[in-house]
C-alpha cells in the first residue's frame, strides 16, 4: 500500500525562509516573469514563455495535477522581508509511480533569487515530505548534463549519479541528454539521522 491520494487536498510546508504552498490561478501574474526568462529556462524541458496565456495554461495544467493526483507542484513564497508573499519559484513531483512508490522531481528559482541557497531550503522539506507522510521509496531527477548548479543541488542533498541518456529530449530544435540521478528514501534517512 502506499500513502498517495487520488487527489491533492490543500497543505503547506513552512522553512526558515520560505512558505512552500500550493498554487492558485491568481499566481499566473507572479509565474509569467519567472518562466519567461530564456536564462532560467536554459536547461528546462520546454523553451521560456512570450505570452502570459502560458502562464494561466500552466497554472490550469497544475490544478488539474491537484485535481487528478498525477502532479503536486508547490510555490515557493518568501515569508518576510520587503518581499514578503512574493512568488519565487516552484517544486513539482510527478510521474508517480504508485505501485513502485517513486515519481520525479522538477523545481526552478526565478534568476533574481540565484545563489542565496533557497532550493537547498526548499528540497529537503518536499524530500521529508515524500518520504515522510507521502511514503514513497525513491525520487528521481533528470537533468542536462550542462546544467551544474542543479547537480551540485542535487549532489549536496545526496542524490546519486545513476545514468546518462543520450538525445532525450527535444527543446525547441535542439536536442539534449538526460543525467539521471536518484534518492532512496534510506539514502535520505541516513543523511538526516545518522547513526550515533
Ligand atoms: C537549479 C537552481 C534551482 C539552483 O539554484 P541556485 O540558487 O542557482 O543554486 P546555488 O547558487 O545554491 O548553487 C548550487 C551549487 O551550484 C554551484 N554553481 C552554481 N552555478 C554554477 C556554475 N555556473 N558553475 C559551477 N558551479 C555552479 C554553486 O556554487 C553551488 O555549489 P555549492 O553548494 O557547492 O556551493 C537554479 O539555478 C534554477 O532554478 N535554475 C533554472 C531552472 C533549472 O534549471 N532547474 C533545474 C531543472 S532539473
């Protein structure tokens, strides 16, 4: 048996810094810059947004994710400072495999946001979560093999380098390889309570 719904009810996942809560249609305004910048989109799976239809399209995607139970995405939101309530990007888990208790994981920070450790908050309270409440057994990534600062994201939250799959994925005419990297849940617990 394992512990995922067949529909996402409402929850938040609070951190020093950050709410991490679920989306609303009324968060296409703040999702539209964040995935509209060629840079931030640069290694993602689908090219940056010129439209901010997109962006309410998205969004309808994402609650329909909550609706059916095949996606929980969650916004991360600064909770203080002159910023406080500001959108700064986003964590989804997906392709949930109930039988095999796994599914993936995709997230992204809107640039302004670099560098200041955010997803290093974020992750392990969505990593705690899956493997906590949710039950899974094993979260995977898929990223491009240029994409360094994801690895090392994902390298410092003791992932494992597990394959490279070539020519994967189509983004806009270019093609790229896959760099698959994997958490069991045991993997994590170890991290988080090491043996004495
Ligand atoms: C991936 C992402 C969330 C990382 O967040 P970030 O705030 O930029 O990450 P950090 O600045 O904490 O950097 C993470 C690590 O990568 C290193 N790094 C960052 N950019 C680097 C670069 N260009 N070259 C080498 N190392 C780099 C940092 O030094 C840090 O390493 P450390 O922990 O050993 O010091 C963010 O860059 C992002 O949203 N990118 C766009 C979307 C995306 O690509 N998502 C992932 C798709 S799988």
């Amino acid at each position: 048996m394992n512990n995922l719904p067949s529909s996402w009810a409402p929850f938040a996942l609070h951190t020093p810094r950050l709410t991490l809560r679920f989306l609303t249609a009324d968060d296409a305004d703040s999702l539209f810059p964040l995935f509209s910048d060629p840079e931030t989109l640069r290694y993602w799976s689908s090219v940056a947004w010129l439209h901010p239809d997109q962006a309410r399209a998205n969004i309808e995607q994402t609650l329909q994710g909550y609706r059916d139970g095949s996606s929980l995405r969650l916004g991360l939101v600064l909770r203080d400072g002159d910023q406080a309530g500001a959108l700064i990007g986003t964590v989804t888990l997906y392709e949930f495999d109930r039988r095999n208790h796994r599914c993936d994981i995709g997230y992204m920070l809107g640039r302004p946001y670099w560098g200041q450790r955010y997803m290093q908050e974020a992750l392990p309270a969505v990593i705690s979560h899956a493997f906590g409440p949710l039950e899974l057994h094993r979260i995977q990534a898929d990223i491009h093999p240029d994409n360094i600062a994801s690895e090392r994201l994902l390298q410092s939250l003791h992932f494992q380098r597990e394959g490279h799959l070539r020519e994967r994925w189509f983004v806009g005419d270019e093609i790229s390889d896959s760099i698959i990297y994997g958490l069991l849940r045991r993997d994590w617990q170890a991290a988080v309570h090491p043996a004495q």
